[in-house]
C-alpha cells in the first residue's frame, strides 16, 4: 500500500512536468513566499502541534531544527525570494559540427521526478521544492512524522496554490502523507517514476536507504554526515583561533559547526586557549592521549572523528587533537571524517597552500568557520544537501545548477554514414 501511495504522488509529479518552464516558474515561487508570510499563522499552528508532539520524543537538538518561529519563517520567505530571481538553468553547453556536416548540441535536460527524504526539519521542503522546481523538474516530499503536520501546511497553503496561481499544475510537489518509515523506503524503490532521490537525515538511518536505493537501481544525492574540522598551524594566532572556535559554535545541532580540533606540536601552547573558547560557548573538550598530554581534557572514548551533532545525550562536545604538522592533519581530516569541510588558522601563507591542496573534501576554509559551508552562503541559494560522496557528480552543497541530466542531439541531412 505505501509504494502505491508513493507511486500514486510520483505519477501525479511526472503528469505536471509539461507544466513547468523558466517563465512561471520564478512568479511561482514568489507567490509562494507572500503566501508563506501571509498565511505565517497557520504554518506556525501546525508547527506548534508538531513541537508539542515531539516534545518527549526529541532531544533538545532536535527540537531546535523542527521549531519554526516568526524569524526563521521570513528567512525561508527571503530564500524562496532570493531563488525565483537567480537566473535560470542554462541548457545548451556547447554546439559544434562535424567534419562530416553532422550538427551536435550538448544540452542540460531535467532528470523528471525527484525524490526528498528528510527528518524533522520542516524548512527543508521549502528549500528543496524551490530548488527542484527552478531545475524544471518535479518533487515528491517525504518528512517523518515529527514534522510532518508543518510539511502538510507548507505544501497544501503555500507550495501548491502559489504553482496554481501560475498555471502550474500542483501535483508537481507531491508528499507521502505517512509517517511511517516505510515511506522512506518506498520512495527509493521506484525507479521508473523517481530515479534519483535526496536523502538528509541521521547517518545510519540514511545509509540503510542509500543501500536500498542501490539494490532497486535509484541514484542518491545524500547528505548523512558532517562535522566541520579546524588546524591550528604553528603560525596561528590565538585571537583568530578563539574567534573562529567561537563562531563555529553558534549552533550544535548542525552538520557544519566544529566537531573535531586539530592542534598543530607547534601550536600547543594554544591549544588551551581553544578549549576555553569551546568552554566559553558551554561545549565540553574531549581528546586524544596526545591532547591530554599538552592541556587537561577527559579522554576520548569514540573514533576520532566522531559526529557530536548528531549525538544528543553529548551534543555539547568537541573532540581535540594534537597532529604534528599539517601533512598529517589533512590526512585526519580526509580518512577520519566525512570531509564536509575544514577549516585552518596560520599566518602562513604557504602553510595555507599545503593544506588546501591536500584536503579533498567539499569545501576548505582560511580564517572562517565551516558553518559557511552552506549552500544559500556560498552559492547564494539553499541547497537540496550537501553530497560528500568520493565520486564525479554534483558535490558539496547541492542546488538547481546540479539537477539535470546531459543530452546530445543531432541533426544530419540524411547523407552521414559511419
């Protein structure tokens, strides 16, 4: 019954998809964010019952990325905003003719239907249908049950009667309205309808649907891990490296803020300094033998590149070690974590260099925090996720640009043979 129902919304998506093009799809998602702001009441109704709901069920963190407030409303209003006035996809790449007068164009097609599971985080329909919409290609939504009653408000008040306004059909965002977990799975079975699906979400639980995903032949964008690094280089000024602590710290519950700390032999006189600014922010320092041995911290009894965010009994942690020089800490940063992002603090110009040459993951930071590492910031719209896989294709923070398929198409005159 649930891939029926899954089935049923992919079929509906895959109906609109003759509905959408770059002319009404920007005055769409416009309408979208003055219904957001307008209808900010019901969205924030239902928000509240599904906060309510969860509140014995969730952590903290948790609850934080499902609570919706007047502010982080108007914030994802300016993102759908911000996204209707980027400029459309461009679809030729190239044209040129053959030496037997063939006429070969490569062009950016979209993929059709896309899939999107997400947990408690309700702005990430908004984030993720806008960014699926403006790449001309349809959305079938799946959200767990905690945030499931604001998904509902978001895609019947605001997403689809804004696309009506246009002319757009409004299966083009579906939703499987279950919270049950086979929901999720069902969406990565199809893959006739939905051949590629997005997947954000805690590490274990999405990992068990990419593997899913696999076994029926659909493609994942996902977006499991995170957990920002920092190198302090033997170079490092303490100012900018309690600075940067501090500012990676804004939030825990994240994938992008500081997770593991990387102090340089030569930088250990600082390495107490770091551990007051993480004290500073309430987060708890714990480290490596090696650490231990230059400032007092209790020891580390997870891998070392463990992911604090996604832990709620210790979410306020940051791990610490001590590397002996940057050869060595990029080489951590690549093996040891999931290689969202990291960051480092040197005066070194040189040391810089080294470091960013050789560290492979999405996206490496000089004097700034890895909570940068984000689609809106870097790109200057919302991602879909951010796709850390070791493999060609979109990486780093997904959007609109990403989501298409390559065509060639040729045009003879009836005389070219092989």
């Amino acid at each position: 019954m649930m891939r029926e129902l899954v089935e049923r919304e992919a079929v509906a998506a895959a109906a609109a998809l003759p509905s959408l093009n770059d002319a009404v799809v920007g005055p769409a998602l416009r309408r979208a964010a003055q219904l957001l702001e307008e209808r900010l009441g019901e969205v924030l109704a239902a928000n509240e019952r599904d906060v309510d709901a969860a509140g014995g069920t969730l952590d903290e963190g948790a609850l934080d990325r499902l609570r919706l407030d007047e502010q982080r409303v108007a914030t994802l209003a300016r993102q759908l905003e911000t996204t209707a006035a980027l400029e459309s996809l461009e679809r030729e790449i190239s044209s040129r003719t053959l030496a037997n007068g063939l006429k070969v164009r490569e062009l950016r097609i979209p993929v059709g239907t896309i899939g999107a599971n997400f947990e408690a985080r309700p702005g990430v329909a908004l984030d993720i249908a806008a960014q699926v919409l403006k790449s001309l290609n349809t959305i079938v939504l799946r959200t767990g049950g905690a945030a499931l009653a604001t998904v509902e408000t978001l895609v019947d008040h605001v997403l689809r009667p804004a696309l009506a306004a246009e002319g757009i059909d409004g299966g083009a965002v579906g939703l499987v309205r279950s919270a049950d977990r086979a929901g999720a799975e069902a969406l990565v079975s199809v893959p006739r309808w939905i051949p590629l699906v997005i997947l954000r979400g805690s590490g274990a639980s999405t990992a068990a649907l990419a593997r899913l995903a696999a076994d029926n032949g659909v493609r994942t964008l996902a977006h499991a891990e995170g957990g920002g690094v920092l190198y302090v280089h033997g170079s490092a000024r303490a100012d900018r490296v309690t600075a940067i602590v501090d500012s990676s710290l804004d939030r825990l519950g994240v994938c992008n803020r500081l997770n593991l700390a990387l102090v340089d032999r030569e930088a250990a006189g600082l390495a107490a300094e770091l551990v007051a600014a993480c004290e500073g922010r309430g987060v708890d320092v714990v480290g490596t033998a090696r650490a231990a041995a230059v400032v007092s911290v209790p020891p580390l009894a997870e891998p070392i590149g463990y992911e604090w965010a996604g832990d709620p009994e210790r979410v306020a942690t940051v791990t610490l070690d001590l590397v002996d020089d940057l050869v060595e800490a990029a080489q951590i940063a690549n093996t040891e974590t999931s290689a969202l992002a990291a960051g480092i603090v040197a005066e070194d110009v040189n040391a810089v260099e080294s470091f960013f040459s050789l560290y492979r993951g999405t996206a490496a930071f000089w004097h700034a925090s890895t909570r940068f590492a984000d689609g809106f910031e870097l790109t200057g719209t919302p991602e879909t996720g951010i796709n850390v896989e070791w493999a060609p294709g979109p990486r780093g923070p997904v959007t609109y640009r990403d989501l298409w398929l390559r065509q060639y198409r040729v045009v003879g005159d009836g005389t070219q043979h092989r």
